[in-house]
C-alpha cells in the first residue's frame, strides 16, 4: 500500500524547468536580451527554484517578500521563510533593464535562464546583514559575500533553460531533484523520511545522530551541501568521498538514501536551520535533524539557537518535524557515543578535538582516533590533506 508524502512548502512542489518549444524558442530569444550574469550563490539558487527545492519560490524574491523575510521571518503571505533569495546587479547594469523586461541570465556566456522583470528595488545590506546574520561584521562570510554583491535588486519568475553546468558535471549521480527524492522514497515504501545537513565529513558524532533518527522514521535522506562554502572548509568531492566509503559498511542499504544538496552555504545560523529544513522538506522528508550550531560560524550565534528559533513557528506552519541533537561526543567512561543529557562524567574523559588536530594527526600520516570518526574516513581525509601540502 502507497502512502502519500508530506506536502511541499507552501503545497505546491515548483518546476520552472521549460521543455520542447517553449525551451527552444527561449534559448533563441536569449542572445538579444540583456545579458546578466550568476554569482556562484545565484546559480545555486537558480538551480533549487527551477527543481522545486524552494518551493514556493518560483524565482527570486520581489520587494514586499524580501522586506518581509529580513524583518518578519516569513514572506509577504505569511508562510515560514527566513532567508533572502534575491538577484543583486550593479546600479550600471539596472539602468539599462525597464520593469516588464525580459533578461537573459547567464554562467560564462551561456543563457541558462530567462528572468521576466516584475520588480526591481534598491535594499539595505546593512539592514539585511543585521537581522539576517545578526552582525554586521565582513569577517563573517556572508555578511561579506552581501556587501559585495550590487546595489539593485531584479525580482520575477525565472523560465530555465538549462542547469547550470555543475548539476551534470558535478556528483550527478547523487544529484536528486525533490522529484526524483520523493519517487524514491515512495518506491521504497517509506512515509517518515529524516534529512541530515552536513557540509563535513561524517564523524561518529553525526553517526550517532543520524542512527539514533533512523530508529524513529523508515528511512534517512543523508544531503550533504556542495554549493559554496568557505575555502578553508574540506571540498565536496573529499566529503562525499568519505560517505561513501563508511555507508556501505556502516549504514543499512535498504534505510539510507545518500544525496547531494546544491544549495550555497550563507553561514547564517539559526534561519539557515529553518531554510534547510524547508528545502528538506520539498524533497520529502517528514523529519530534519537540527544539531548544535547549525549553519554556525565563528562565535555569531549561540550554541542552541538554531532550535530556539523553531519556538518562532507552530509545528503545522513548519510543516517538517525537528530533531533536537544536543552536542554528542565519546567518552571513555561511558564506553560509547552520548551527549551532554546522558554523560555524567567531565570533559577529560570526552575525545574531542579542534580542526587545527584533526589536520596536524592527518598531515603526519597518523589515523584520527576511532572514537573520534572511522578509519575509512581518516584514510580519506589524510590522503587529501597529504596532497594538500605536497
């Protein structure tokens, strides 16, 4: 017996993808249009509002819905968004595009999409980089990623012509629309689906969680992000390298759907849990796994926000459950994985360590400690920090 899915956000999964003529007659129309050009995060937010993965969204974000999300949490209806999805160009090139335009968007040279211009505003960084991220400051990454992007926002629907050149270039095999998720997840016969956020390699701590939720739902949806992140953060292909190479050993295959998730990294915490267990949600999952600092950077936010800001919604306005995870590490008392609800005993007994370790153990040639992450992930990580100073 089928059992329905959770519905998308909003109720409504998007697909702004065009096919057949229309597609054909749009890519003819793009060379003679104003050409813009897609940041990195443009191109992944391209990518999610075509496939649905922002569902409602279906292009970027006019006026009274960005107003509404800086301030309010929420777009201009009401429903549950807590992070900009916007379109930035120089005041330069505005100038030359009149509202009710349609404008060419491309990546190097090549039309991807077409933006029909229902808006375009003027915003306050300083305004967005304040709610938004709750600091002004550039040494946090997105704050500085706003400030240099343009002046003027273009706001309308996108009609896509083609994904941008990552989506079949880049871990297309684990590049699953929510379409294509929640087929899988059908044909697998799971109603409760819990989805995990990482954009680091998968250590016993995370393990510990994503089984612990794997008790409770029927299946989980492992998503890492490999849209942009910081430099120093580990690359996708090292990530995903290390999945893969402790799923097959430690993970039931009948309980475990590894994906990747296209979105860019905005490092903006506690809405950037929200915006994850939305997106998660439009791909079918029933369950998200919300740990400690999620989507954190440096000391901006507090350990636990990330959970506190789901108090700011009632469950039916979310629509996808959260698991709290508090910090979860192994202790030699204990003789396992536990967290700070379970252990009794102080730090000196918890095997923890900074990134500054975990790169110094690789770089001699040493395997982390098995309480720490398996060797197989050790054996991945090192090779790559090896090569990194070689």
């Amino acid at each position: 017996m089928a059992f329905p899915l959770i519905q998308p956000h909003g109720g409504t999964l998007i697909n702004r993808l065009l096919t057949g003529v229309a597609r054909d007659s749009a890519r003819d129309c793009a060379p003679t249009l104003v050409q813009v050009p897609l940041t990195d995060t443009n191109l992944a937010d391209l990518e999610m509002i075509a496939t649905g993965a922002l569902s409602p969204l279906t292009g970027f974000m006019g006026e009274a819905d960005y107003k509404s999300v800086v301030h309010n949490l929420r777009l201009a209806n009401g429903l549950p968004w807590t992070i900009p999805v916007t379109l930035a160009v120089s005041a330069d090139l505005a100038a030359q595009i009149k509202i009710g335009d349609q404008v060419a968007l491309v990546e190097n040279g090549n039309a991807l999409a077409l933006l029909n211009v229902a808006e375009k505003y003027r915003y306050d960084r300083e305004a967005e980089a304040q709610h938004v991220y709750r600091t002004t400051e550039t040494a946090h990454p997105g704050v500085a990623r706003l400030y240099k992007q343009g002046e003027v926002l273009l706001a309308g629907d996108i009609d896509v012509i083609d994904l941008p050149a990552r989506a079949s270039t880049e871990f297309a095999d684990l590049r699953y629309t929510p379409t294509e998720s929640r087929r899988i997840f059908a044909e697998r016969g799971w109603r409760r689906i819990v989805g995990f956020q990482t954009r680091n390699p998968i250590h016993r701590a995370h393990e510990y969680i994503q089984k612990s939720a794997l008790e409770i739902v029927d299946g989980l949806l492992l998503h890492p992000l490999v849209g942009e992140t910081k430099a120093d953060d580990i690359p996708a292909d090292i990530r995903i390298e290390s999945y893969k190479a402790i799923l097959d050993v430690y993970y039931p295959q009948t309980r475990v759907l590894l994906g990747v998730f296209p979105a860019a990294m905005r490092y903006a915490g506690p809405r950037e849990a929200i915006f994850h267990a939305i997106a998660r949600k439009n791909y079918g999952c029933s369950h998200f796994i919300v740990g400690r600092d999620h989507a954190g950077v440096g000391k901006y936010y507090g350990t636990y926000d990330a959970h506190y800001i789901f108090d700011e919604f009632t469950p039916e306005e979310i629509g996808i459950t959260p698991l709290f995870f508090e910090h979860t590490f192994y202790c030699k008392q204990c003789g396992g994985v536990v967290s700070l609800k379970t252990c009794p005993h102080d730090s000196s007994h918890h095997v923890t360590l900074s990134g500054t370790q975990v790169r110094e153990i690789l770089a001699r040639g040493d395997l982390l400690p098995t309480e720490f992450t398996r060797p197989e992930v050790s054996r991945v990580l090192m090779r790559a920090v090896r090569e990194r100073i070689s």
